[in-house]
C-alpha cells in the first residue's frame, strides 16, 4: 500500500553524455511501472513520423509566446530560433492521475524546475569515471577537436552543480542505474513528509 | 556503484503488534543483502540456547553500569531489574565495515538513538488500518480487556509520533514492505548529502 497516491515528478539530469536517454529508456522497462513521459512543447515544425502529443506538443510561434507570459512553463529555452519548453498543465494532469512523470533534462534547465516545483525529485547521473565521459563526449561525433573541448569544459562547469540535486547517480551500468532511480521513487513516497497526511486519515478509521 | 562505502544504520520502529520482527526477517532473506543486526547488551542471564554477541551481549550490571557512565550506549532501559541497551561500539565497527546495521526498535528507544544518530535512517512501520492493529493486540496473548486496552492506549499514543521519522512503510504485506524498506536503503545511498564527496573525489581523476 502506498501512501502518497499522487505521483512524483522525476528529473534526471547530468551533463552531456553521460547516458540520461539510456538510463530512461531503460527506466521504461521496468515491468508494472506507472510512468510517462513529460512531454515538451515546441515552435519548431514536426519531423517525419512525429506525432504531436508524444513526441511534442506542436504549437506556434504566437501560443508560446502568450503561454510564456501566462506563466505556463516550467522551464523553456531558445535554441536556433526556435522555443522548447515543459508545460506545467500537462504534468501536473499526470500527477494527479498518480502517474509518475519522468523529465529528461540538461543542467539549467533542471535548475528552473527546481525553483518552480521544489518538491520534485532531483537526481544528477554521472559517469563512472571523468576519463569515461571523455572518453564518451570525445566518441560522439565528428567534431574537431575544439568542439570536443568545449564539452569537456561545459560538462566539467556542471559537474559542481551537483550539490544541488538530491541524489546523485553513478551510470556504471544502465541496468543498475535504472534500478537505483526506481528504488529512489519508491523510497520517496514513503517519505514522511509526502506520506502523514494519508496515514493520519487512514488512522482515523474507527476501531470496533 | 555505490559512491556512499560506509554502511547505514536503519531504524525500524513502530506501535507494538505491527509486525516489526516479521518485517526485519524478511528483510534478512533478500537475496546478497549486506545487513546486519544491531546486538543488545544485557545484564539478564542468557537462556539456554543463547549465545553471547549473537542474541545478546551478555555483561555484569557492573559492566553495563560502567559503559553507561562511559556514554557507550546509543540507549539503554532497565525492565524488570536487568538492563538492555544499544552499544556503540559494535555499530560504528560494523558501519566502518559497510554493512547495513539494522535495528529493530521500539518507539522511546528509537527517539533515543535519533538524539546520538541523527544521520540514521528512521522508519515508522503502520498498520493498513487501526482495525489490523487492534485485532493483532487483542489475539496476541491471554491478556484480560484491560492489559488489551493499556496497549491499544499505548499504540495510540505512539501513532502520534510517526512525523518524528523519516519515513512511514505500511505493513500491508511483509514482502512488499521489506522491499519497500530496501528502495529506502539504496535511495539514502544516492542521497547527495551521503555520496558527494566520494563523487568529487572520483571526478578529481585526470583525463588523458
């Protein structure tokens, strides 16, 4: 029986390359999980095979500009020209339906969330080792060498961020990683503070 | 990976009659578990079958009299002339060893060793109704109505102090709710507070 039945919002988060898609998707399969996914909105057009509503909410140019000034972000950012952003409604929706959201984000942008749902649950992955997120930010592409020590620089701005999350997650192994956040689900809906207020109404029940 | 090597002491506590000792058994019985019980000290004579620094630590009231003028107990309580207490010593070895140290605890004991250990993990196991609850109390011995109603009582009143942990697991299901205190423990190895300076540590490694 578990006492808090509203869901959880669940960030993860770390720098670059340090596997955060991996480890979600493997988080999915999870079996009997109730997770979703937390669905950002987009002025930019769909792709082919795109659906809106799964892989984004598609809008224009003007909605999220009125949707910015109504305060209904809890994060967006411009990158070329056009918006992306985490809209408050559709996750909230989800949380009350007992769904735990899953929101896969860089560094600021989990910064921002965290001043708008403090209550959230913030958890930093990171690489086993500074030798093996080199190793993977320097195997990702192409670029030349410069590119490559942007990352590195970017990544290692971010890896002192960490104290500012939660929990910090080693990926050493998806599997584990993925396990290690459920456990982390699991053990913060027994948290007092999400949990007393159902337990004190169950306790309430007359005794005969 | 596990940034957080030392080991955690975890605290189950709860209303007498809640299952406590059910839970901590079926907590042992998880597959490649790294726990260990906390040993009591006593001043009583050990019973046939007994044996010293597994079911007890079996000591003088002089012994027990001098440890306690030595602050070595996490708590201690006299019952009927013989003393039990929690000793230090053995806990701080077994937690610099990494074992999981688990104590299984009643209400007044736990708030103790919360004022020496406030960086232990506390749970509050509940019933899944106060029905479950009474009816164990009432089925347990040959007790007359009275004793039965001081202990419902006594329940009572420990009910109100569940805010005091950190966390609230229901004994629905022994199973679920060992597992569940398992999620407990490997999420408070991720906690940030527990695990960033191992991180730091790993990320001061050179890259090549």
């Amino acid at each position: 029986m578990k006492l808090n039945e509203l869901g959880l919002l669940v960030v993860i988060s770390g720098p670059s390359g340090v596997g955060k898609g991996t480890i979600r998707k493997a988080l999915f399969e999870i079996p009997d999980n109730n997770f979703c996914y937390s669905v950002s909105m987009t002025t930019r057009k769909p792709r082919e095979g795109e659906v809106n509503g799964v892989d984004y909410f598609f809008v224009s140019h003007e909605e999220f500009a009125t949707r910015i000034k109504e305060n209904r972000f809890l994060e967006y950012a411009e990158f070329v020209g056009e918006y992306y952003g985490t809209p408050k409604d559709y996750i909230e929706k989800k949380l009350d339906e007992g769904k735990e959201v899953i929101m896969e984000i860089e560094v600021q942008g989990a910064l921002k969330v965290r001043e708008q749902k403090p209550e959230a649950v913030f958890i930093f992955i990171v690489p086993p080792s500074k030798q093996a997120l080199y190793d993977r930010l320097t195997k990702r592409g192409t670029e030349k060498g410069i590119e490559i020590q942007r990352r590195v620089e970017k990544a290692e701005r971010e890896y002192n961020l960490a104290y500012k999350y939660d929990y910090i997650v080693v990926n050493d192994d998806v599997a584990n990683a993925a396990d290690r956040i459920y456990a982390i689900i699991r053990a913060e809906h027994a948290k007092t503070e999400r949990s007393i207020h159902k337990y004190y109404k169950l306790m309430e029940g007359n005794q005969s």
